[in-house]
C-alpha cells in the first residue's frame, strides 16, 4: 500500500512540473502597438551597443519596455503621446527582440 502512494505522489509531481514547464510566463507582457515607432541602431562595432530608438505616434501616453536577447531588457519607459526616447544596452552582444507594454 505504502509502495502504491509513493508511485502515485511521484506521477503526480512529475506531471505539475510537465504542465509547468510548457506553461507561458507569468511576467509575459503584451506587444506594444504598431503606433509606437521602432528604429532599431544595430550593434557596429565592439564598443558600440544596440540602441533603440521609440517615437509615440499613439493619442495617449504609453509605457513600454524594450526586450533584448542576450542582454538586460531595458526599464519601463513612459512616452507621452508624440514623445521619442532613444535607450541604449550595456552589453555590445545584444540583440533587440521586441517592444512590450509594461
């Protein structure tokens, strides 16, 4: 009987953690609109890292973040409608990814 528990503890374990583990993330954030302008500064050299540059062509204010690969995505940055920020990585491996809502 114990032996039969025991299995049954495990089988339920492991399939949490099966379930878990194709699950999206909590913290998974939504794409910013198609309003918010991106322009992409590629990485040109060792020294000089990814930029982005964002312009709020939406009617309201917006607060996103840029999302880099192999690199730490940026703060959240507030853009009043009409307003560009241009935001740069710390790390020349940076890659850009996407721009979220946050």
């Amino acid at each position: 009987m114990k032996q039969a528990i025991t299995r049954t503890a495990i089988v339920s374990i492991l399939g949490t953690i099966a379930v878990g583990v194709g699950a999206t993330p909590a913290f998974a954030a939504t794409t910013a609109p198609s309003c918010i302008g991106r322009t992409i500064h590629n990485a040109d050299s060792d020294t000089n890292p990814v930029g982005v540059t964002l312009k709020n062509n939406c009617g309201s204010t917006k607060k996103v973040r840029i999302i880099l690969d192999w690199g730490t995505d940026s703060p959240c940055i507030t853009l009043a409608a009409g307003a560009t920020k241009t935001w740069y990585s710390l790390s020349v491996l940076a890659d850009y990814d996407k721009t979220v809502l946050c």
